[in-house]
C-alpha cells in the first residue's frame, strides 16, 4: 500500500493521528483507568 506509506511519511497526517489518539485517550482513562496506563 504505497499510499499508506506516503500518509505515514506527512507530518501533517502524524499530527492528526496523535490528535484523534490524545481524544481517544482521555475518555479511556477515565472509563478504564488501569487500561489507560497501559
């Protein structure tokens, strides 16, 4: 998948990718706090 690569390689995509992770992150630590710091 070429263009998978070619995503992973933008900065900018990275930068989405850790902006939906940290959204994703916060409510998972306060459903689950023991998943959360895993």
């Amino acid at each position: 998948m070429p263009h998978l690569l070619v995503s992973l390689s933008d900065p900018q995509y990275i930068a989405q990718m850790e902006m939906m992770v940290d959204k994703l992150r916060i409510p998972a630590e306060r459903w689950s706090p023991d998943k959360g710091r895993m």
